[in-house]
C-alpha cells in the first residue's frame, strides 16, 4: 500500500534528477529522450499518477498537487534548456559562418523555353492583336473529326496523305489541328476567328524534314462576305511580323478536301533565289459548313495550316528537324 509519504520520496528523487542533470545536457536529442523518460506516457511522472488511487481520499488531492508541481517544473526546465542550446547554437554560427560582401556572387543560369515553344507563342501573339481567340482541342480523336466532318470521306484517296496512328477502330492520334475547328464551330455561331495550336501525329519515317510527332497551328475566320483577298491580306502581315518586311510571298494553286478554292503560300527571303512553302489555306468548303450547322449561303470562311517546326527552321535557319528532340544543351542554348 502507497502512503503519501512514499509518493514524497519518489518526487524528491525526481526532482534532484531535474536540477542536478538537466543543466548538464548538451543536445537538444538529449533533451526530447529525458522528457520521453519522465513525461511520457509510460515516464516516471505518469506512473506517480497511477498510484494516486492507491491513496486515502485525504490524501490524494495532497498528492496530486505535488505531481502536477512536479510536471510543470520538469517541463519549464527542459523547454529552457532547448532555449539555451539553441542560442548557443547560433551564437557558433556567427562565429563560424560568415559571408565576404566583396567576392562575386554565384552565377545561376536561368532557363527558357524551347524553340518550338518561343516560335508558337510569337505565332500566337501576332494573331491575338488581330483579334483571334487560340482554343485547344483533343489530341486523340475520332474518325468523325479528323476526317469526315472535314469532307475526307471512307474511302477518299486523301486519306492516304494522312497515315495515322489509330488507337482502335474508331479512335486515333489526330493528324493535324483541323479537328479542333469542327468542335468550335459545332459550340459557337459565327463571327468566328481561332488559331488552334496543338501537337500532332502521322506515320511519317523520321528524317531531316519529317518526324511521327510535330506541331501545327490552324488558323480560322468565319464571317460574312469574306473572300480570298481577306485571306491574303491576313497572311501577309503574319509574313510580315514573323518573318520580316523584305519577305515575298506568293499563292499556288493546290487541292485540301476542306477548302474550297485551295492554296499553298510559299515566301522566299530577301538573300534567296528560292522559294519554300510555309503553309496550305483556302475558302472553307461549303460542305464543311453543312456538317456544323452553319449556312454557306449566309457565311463565308478561310483557314490556313502551318507547321510550326518547319516555322522555326526557316526563322532560325534550322535543317534538320530532329534537333528540336534530342534535348541537347548545346543545340538548346543557342535561342
């Protein structure tokens, strides 16, 4: 049976512990083990506090009076010894750690973004201070999107000019951006005015000018009584911006199941001979324009395609394509 007078003798042992070694600890760990060691759930203090049934009713509110003296003393000398490391601690630092305001700071390079990416942001922000919205769409598609509702039927010979990546009977990468303005003219009446920007898949071999992965950007304004001078009076100052005032451009005639006449737009520079295609547009087919629900009769509407790797090459006077993905830092750090 405890008596009070044992439950004294077990507080004053620990009570010399607390002023005779506390002082003399010298690590913070040190300190967290003697709280565990006293105050922790199976600590000396807590199994005090069991005994206190075990006590007289007379006794017991003595008892634990002195137990919870006992705690908060334990607890205040612990917490003021953590104190006293920690401005030893630093105290050390500055003694040991100092900082020579006269040597040179410590160069961090800083990174930037891909050219393929630098090139899609210049292309966007020249058409979003003509007035158009760039929008996204899918990058796996349905057969419907990437070619019916573009007017390239089952069993249309230009199916072939896009050999795709199909994901099961129905459902493939897309091959270009196009898709994307089926699905905004399916949600919004005109007037319409988008660029579509986005990733792209064929099976194309991988060689200096071709690649199973690259990127597109479409353009589209649908309105009334557009014509083929709005196109190229919009695909000249785009000609202009991206590329420079002395840039010529010229028109080919050429054939896109989607528009209706169609076009390829060639440029060549002020130092060459040569002409080079950056791009295919045209008037949409009015076909185009029955699959969403828009009147031929009533709107008008011309896109253009372009690529924007091919873009870059020609801006950076790049020749070969894979460079943009082998990720060399050497190739990288030049833009």
């Amino acid at each position: 049976m405890v008596t009070l007078k044992d439950l004294r003798r077990e507080i004053a042992v620990i009570a010399v512990l607390v002023e005779e070694q506390i002082p003399q600890i010298n690590s913070a760990t040190r300190c967290e083990e003697l709280r565990v060691q006293l105050l922790g759930r199976k600590g000396k203090v807590a199994q005090l506090f069991k005994l206190l049934g075990e006590l007289s009713p007379q006794e017991r509110p003595i008892a634990g009076q002195l137990l919870n003296e006992l705690k908060e003393k334990v607890t205040a000398a612990l917490a003021g010894r953590v104190t006293v490391l920690g401005s030893v601690a630093e105290r050390s630092d500055f003694t040991t750690e100092w900082i020579d305001i006269t040597l040179p700071g410590t160069y961090h390079p800083y990174g930037h973004f891909h050219p393929l990416s630098q090139v899609q942001q210049k292309i966007e922000e020249i058409f979003l201070r003509m007035g158009f919205t760039v929008v996204a769409g899918p990058e796996i598609e349905t057969e419907y999107y990437n070619f019916e509702a573009l007017n390239i039927p089952v069993h249309h010979p230009a199916r072939e000019e896009w050999d795709s990546f199909y994901i099961d009977e129905t459902h493939l990468l897309r091959a270009h951006t196009s898709p994307v303005q089926i699905r905004i003219m399916e949600e919004k009446k005109p007037p319409l005015r988008i660029i579509c920007p986005g990733r792209c898949y064929r099976r194309d071999n991988q060689d200096a000018t071709h690649s199973p992965v690259f990127h597109q950007v479409e353009m589209l304004w649908v309105e009334k009584d557009l014509s083929l001078a709005n196109l190229k009076y919009i695909i000249e100052l785009f000609v202009k911006e991206f590329f420079g005032e002395r840039y010529q451009m010229r028109f080919l005639a050429d054939f896109f199941p989607f528009t209706e006449p169609s076009i390829q737009v060639h440029i060549r520079s002020p130092h060459s001979t040569e002409w080079l295609e950056i791009m295919g547009a045209g008037m949409v087919d009015p076909i185009v324009f029955q699959k969403v629900g828009y009147d031929p009769e009533q709107v008008t509407g011309f896109a253009f395609g372009l690529g924007i790797e091919r873009m870059a090459m020609l801006r950076y006077k790049i020749d070969d394509i894979r460079l943009f993905f082998q990720n060399d830092l050497r190739f990288l750090h030049q833009f």
